[in-house]
C-alpha cells in the first residue's frame, strides 16, 4: 500500500536511510530532527513494513524568469531484499499525482544512475562542470580567500546566493530560512566554507567544502560554489588548491558557464538533475506563450499528464502539432535544450514543421541547481 509516513515512523524511517546510504551519524541526526516532513515522505508499506519511502522537501524552483512551486526529492530508498520490484515507480506515481492535486508542478532530484528515471520519463534539466587537480599539479603560490561560519556568517552567504542564483534557470529560488536550513545541513556532515570578497567587503563568492579521508583521494570536495565573476571562480579554487593538501585530490562542482579552466585541472561536464512534471498544464501556463496549435503529450507515469494541451496550458479537442513525452517538454521548457535538438535526437514528433520551429523562439538559458541530496 502507498501512502504518506507518520510521525510515529521516523525511525523505522531512519532505519531504512541508514540501510540505504552511508551518510555520517550526525547528519542522519540532523536530517530526521529537521528535515523529516510526514506531509511529504511517501512511502510502500507491506506486511506492516515500510519497504520503500522518498522524503520531500518543498522548495521554490526557478522556470526561466518564473519562480515555481516546487519540491526536492531526497533519500529515495528501497530494502536490498525488495529491490526490483518497481515499488519506486509506483512511489513516484503516487507522490506525483499528490503535488499535482496540492498545485506543485514540478519536482526536482538527482538519481544515484540517471539512466534508472529515464523509464519513469524523467531527463536531465541541468548539468555540473567537475573541475579535478590531481596530487602531482602544483599548487597556487597564494591563498586569496577566508574562512567564514556557515551559520554565524550565513547573512553573508545568502547576499551572494541570492544574486548568483538570479542567473539560472531550474535552480532553487533560496528564502534566507531555506539558505540557513541547507548551511546547517552542510555542517552537520563537517562541511566548511571559504569565501573571497569584493573590495567593498562583501562576499564576491563562496565554496562550501569537505576534506578528509572520506572524500576522494583524501582531500577535497567543493560541493557548492557560487560567485559574482570568473576572478571571483578563480580565488575560490586558488583558496581550495591552498588547502588541499600535497599528494591529495582537489574535486569541484560549479556551474558550467563559470568560466574557469585553471592550469593542471582536469575538466568534465555532466548531467547532474533531472525533472519530474506533475503537472504539464501548469508547467505550459507558467511560459506564457500564445498562439495557436496543441500539443500531444505523453507520460508513463501520470494519466493527467498525458492528452493534447494548448501552448497556454488548456485542454485542447484539436489535432495535435507536437508530440512530445512530458520529460522532454521539461528540457524544453527549462531552456536545457532546444525543440530543434530534441526533434533531431528523435524523442519527439513535429507534425507541423513550423510549428515546432517556432517554439525555439524561446531559446536555451542556464540551467544549474546545487540543492541536491
């Protein structure tokens, strides 16, 4: 049976995480004292065991210019003797249809293997440049950047977030409560947090950072790094070089429009999020397109999703120009991918060239998100 958790089951709850994942004890703590939402943690109970569950956190996400109601997946778990089974799908199908029914259209989340969602018809919306300085490079001659508190000095941070996120499509639009949630989040699993300021004193750009054994080759992980310029990108990576120590490995993730390529590193770019539409009507009436024609759209998952809707979101009787899976409209609608490429690739069907055409009137944006768990 699905259905959604209790209070009464944080721990069976916990239980299963810590089955599931490897995370540190302290975070676990962290995350089930305050990140443990009931309203939004779907869950397969069989034989009076919770056997899978996903836990929500509702957010705001950026479409383009519009700020969207939204929510992050996280902690997508199934018990080892219950796997393969196609109890997450059915979990997504459930949860889907309870946030379209709740007026939240989108739903964002990294897959463990993005290959895993593709059937459930959800695709990447944004990709993350992975920046690696092996233990041999040399190291900058200087450190230009500070240590700050994530929490004491959190004010400090969100400023900066604020103004980077501005800039990327299907990134989480942070209220400084939902910054402050995730700082915490970061430091109950050790992380740290360098910045480099502009000359008036205010945070030009930040990283926050694991180091230790735990990462890979034992030194650095830059998980979140946000700055106002490419010389802001540069000093973040000069102070995390600094501190990684020699005969260690420096790993950051940024956005792939930063700009930086420093001397030594080695540089790959990779999908990173994917989108799940709850609901395509709402998605269509937050581009605000006019014009005529329809669009056929089609989805695995959700019955509501699939039927012919106008470019404004509305249920149309008329024949369709478009066909198009509502995964693949998302990429669209993100301004991840154009409906030229899409079309090339052969995931959807134009049955009125023009049509199609003219739906790229909108073009592609940069799509990035470092809310992810």
């Amino acid at each position: 049976m699905y259905r959604m958790a209790t209070p009464a089951e944080r721990e069976a709850l916990r239980s299963l995480w810590q089955l599931s994942f490897d995370d540190p004890p302290a975070f676990v703590d962290w995350f089930f004292s305050n990140r443990f939402l009931p309203e939004y943690c779907p869950v397969y109970v069989e034989g009076g065991h919770i056997l899978a569950c996903l836990h929500g956190l509702p957010v705001h996400l950026r479409l383009r210019e519009q700020i969207l109601p939204g929510v992050i997946i996280a902690g997508v778990s199934t018990h080892p003797e219950h796997r393969r089974r196609g109890l997450m799908h059915g979990l997504l199908r459930f949860f889907l249809e309870r946030m379209r029914q709740e007026g939240v259209p989108l739903v964002s989340y990294r897959p463990v293997q993005l290959s895993i969602y593709a059937s459930a018809g959800h695709f990447p919306v944004s990709d993350s440049l992975y920046l690696t300085l092996p233990p041999s490079a040399p190291r900058p001659a200087f450190d230009p950047c500070r240590q700050y508190d994530l929490v004491e000095e959190a004010s400090a941070l969100y400023r900066c977030y604020a103004r980077f996120s501005r800039n990327y499509s299907t990134i989480v639009d942070r209220s400084y409560s939902d910054f402050l949630l995730k700082c915490q989040d970061y430091r109950s699993c050790g992380g740290q947090c360098i910045v480099t300021l502009e000359d008036s004193g205010q945070v030009a750009g930040y990283c926050i950072y694991y180091a230790g054994e735990a990462q890979p080759g034992g030194g650095i992980l830059g998980e979140e790094c946000a700055a106002l310029s490419p010389a802001a990108y540069s000093h973040l990576w000069a102070g995390l070089a600094r501190r990684c120590p020699p005969g260690r490995t420096l790993t950051l993730r940024l956005p792939p429009d930063a700009g930086l390529r420093p001397l030594g590193a080695k540089a790959v770019q990779l999908p990173r999020s994917v989108w799940g539409v709850a609901d395509v009507s709402a998605l269509l009436r937050a581009l605000h397109l006019e014009g005529p024609g329809a669009i056929q759209v089609e989805d695995p998952l959700l019955p509501g999703n699939r039927g012919i809707f106008t470019l404004s979101g509305k249920p149309s009787s008329g024949p369709p120009l478009l066909r198009i899976p509502a995964g693949r409209l998302a990429q669209w609608a993100a301004g991840y991918r154009t409906m030229a490429d899409i079309l090339a690739d052969g995931e959807a069907e134009a049955l009125e060239e023009a049509f199609a055409t003219g739906l790229d009137r909108l073009g592609t944006c940069p799509c990035y998100i470092v809310d992810e768990y």
